[in-house]
C-alpha cells in the first residue's frame, strides 16, 4: 500500500517537474530585459536622446543584406551581434498603388537585448562609422530604469 | 482494488489533464505590470531560432489574423518555409497616425507593447476606410484591414528581404536586388521587363508581388532573395 502512495506521488512531483520545466523555459523568452534606445535621425546623423530598460523581448538581431544602416553591439573583444535597418525610407502601398517617402528626419527607436557583456552600440552607413555610444551602462544617470 | 489509491489516481489524473489543457490554451506568456498578455496564433519552436512576428490589434478578430497568416503562407517561397515562422498576438490598442494617406503606427509605445512577445517583426492591424494605405517603416508594418490581405505578403518582403515596388514611380531602398539597371544583372533569366520604382530600371517578372497585390508569386528572382533571407535565421 504505502508503495503504491509513493509511486503517485512520484508521479505528481515527477509531471509537476515537467511541466514546470517546460513552462519556466517557455516564460524565460520573454522574460528578458532591452534596452530601448530612443534616437534622433536626421539626414544621416544620429543621437541617442534617452535610453530604458525595458521588460520583453528584443527583436532578434539579423543583418538583411544592402540595407543601407547597420548596426553592431559590441564590446573591447568586437562584434557581438549585427543588425540592419531603414531609418530613411518609409513603404507606402494601397488600392492605387504606393510610393516610398524619404523620411530626412525622425525619431527612431532600437530595442537591443540587454546584454551586460556589451559596452557600445556603434551604427554605420556602410563603413562610415555614424555614432558610437555606451549604451548598456545602466545605472548611470541617463538611464532611467521602468 | 483499494480505495484510496483509486482516489489518488483519478486526482492525480485530473492534474494531468488539467495540465495539458493549460499547457496548450495558446497563452504563452501572462502579462506582468509592464507587458501584455501574449498569445500565441502559430507556435512552430523556440522563438531564439524562429522568425517571430507579432500582431497588434483591437477588436479585428483573429479570425482576420489567421487570413494575413495564410495569405502569407500561400506564397511559395514562405509556404516552403513555414516551419521557421512563429506567429503571435497581442490584442492590444495601438495609436497610429496618418501619414501619405496611410497608417503608421510606429512609436515607442508600440515597440513596448510588442516586447510582451518575440517580435522580429511587428504588425498592426486597423479598420480603416479602403482608402487609406498601408506602410511599412522599420521592422513595423502597419495595415489597414479593409486592404486586400495580399498586401502583409508586400510590406513584409521589403522589411524582411529589402524588395523594392516594382510599380512605377517609386524609389529603389539602397542595396534592394529586384530592380536593376540592366537585364544581364539579374542572376536569373526568367524575364527582363521595363520599369522597377524606376522607369529605367528592369524588373525579372512582369507582375510580381511587388508589382501588384493581385498577384499570388513572388517570382524566381524574388524567392531566391527571400530564400536568402530565410536560410539566415
């Protein structure tokens, strides 16, 4: 009888770890932090006017070849990670066909994993090194943490 | 057979059922103060290797977002693919503005509300009159649901592989390899037609996609493209 209980018993705690473990991974995607970088883009130049830390997922970082901006996250040891993005080019379509403006000015807003092995984010136009900025020191006073 | 174990394993039964059904409700991540419930609509793997796209709307349905998730599938190219694809959504309100006579519901409240689930790319649906157009800015495409569904298969292939219009007048992204200057650039021979954003660059298809939302190929030279583009994730 008490063999019995006990098989049961195993057998709950053993599907209670399961489903626990299966569950806890599934949550851990999105139970991340990023680091939302609010920046000026204006004709080609960029800033970095405010930085949070944010609860979620980041996008996941995935160069598309020829786009005009690139992106790396890196550190003293180099490049972590590389992504791609069109700051200047706004896709318009409809019933009636389309367009494609070209936004000179604007505020755009990259949502980095945070990573506290990285110290800088550096963007480029295809080798011309547009900004350099730390953007991983959280703690610091320009970072307000949500 | 004793009682109480006939007991214990009913109990421990219903656990198990119960836990099965929990586990395939289709809530895959709960809110907290900061995020939003998440749902996912096509769950395929872990979202660190998949391509994740997530939906934004209110009061459409997802009825309506199971039409924009086949009519993406439909095209060869993606349907081929499909298994590298994670479909969520975030049943959420998104504030959009009207630019060109389209939505664009680019803002950093959007790119918030978009963490509560993996989010490699983001759409938001909105019921607006059929004249208003749909946009594409970032990695964030914005559609009017009363469009033709086709167009979420256009706007994703210029965030996800770079396409140009191949309607004219438009303008050429920079680095887009759908439009060329000349025929003999193209790296397949499946056509050269006149007029790509521009009027003096080449097309490879005579009515792609990218052309007009009534078609239903991308075409070789664009498949090989997004291929490209898939084989990187």
């Amino acid at each position: 009888m008490i063999k019995k209980f006990l098989l049961v018993a195993l057998g709950i705690l053993v599907f209670f770890g399961v489903l626990s473990a299966v569950m806890g991974e599934e949550k851990d995607i999105c139970e991340d932090n990023y680091v939302l970088l609010k920046m000026s883009y204006l004709n080609g130049e960029f800033s970095v006017l405010d930085k949070t830390v944010g609860e979620g997922c980041a996008p996941k970082l995935n160069p598309v070849s020829g786009v005009e901006y690139s992106y790396d996250l890196v550190n003293g040891e180099g490049i972590l990670k590389e992504g791609t993005f069109h700051p200047g080019i706004l896709f318009i379509d409809g019933l009636e066909g389309g367009e494609v403006v070209e936004v000179e000015e604007n505020e755009i807003y990259l949502a980095v994993p945070y990573e506290k092995e990285v110290d800088d984010i550096e963007i480029y136009r295809g080798t011309d090194l547009k900004l350099k900025a730390g953007v991983f020191d959280v703690g610091a006073t320009s970072c307000r943490v949500k | 057979m004793d009682v109480k174990f006939v007991i214990v394993g009913v109990l421990l039964l219903v656990v198990i059922i119960g836990g099965f059904i929990f586990m395939n409700s289709g809530v895959l991540y709960s809110s907290s103060e900061e995020t939003e419930e998440c749902e996912r609509i096509v769950y395929n793997g872990n979202p660190v290797e998949q391509i994740n796209v997530v939906f934004l709307a209110k009061g459409i349905g997802k009825g309506k977002i199971n039409d924009y998730i086949d009519s993406l599938l439909s095209f060869e190219v993606f349907s081929k693919s499909k298994d590298q694809f994670n479909f969520f959504y975030v049943e959420e309100e998104v504030e959009c503005e009207m630019q060109y006579s389209a939505i664009l519901c680019y803002s950093k409240d959007l790119i918030k509300k978009s963490a509560s689930c993996p989010n490699d790319f983001v759409v938001v649906l909105k019921d607006e009159k059929r004249s208003v157009r749909s946009s594409a800015y970032m990695n964030v495409i914005s559609l009017n649901s009363n469009l033709p569904v086709s167009v979420f298969a256009h706007e994703f292939a210029h965030v996800f592989a770079n396409l140009a219009d191949e309607y004219v007048p438009a303008k050429i992204p920079r680095g887009a390899e759908n439009c060329q200057k000349s025929c003999e650039d193209f790296s397949v021979g499946e056509g050269c037609f006149e007029g790509c954003s521009e009027s003096d660059f080449f097309r490879s298809s005579e009515s792609s996609i990218m052309r007009t939302l009534s078609s239903n190929s991308f075409y070789e030279l664009n498949e090989n493209i997004i291929k490209e583009e898939l084989e990187s994730y």
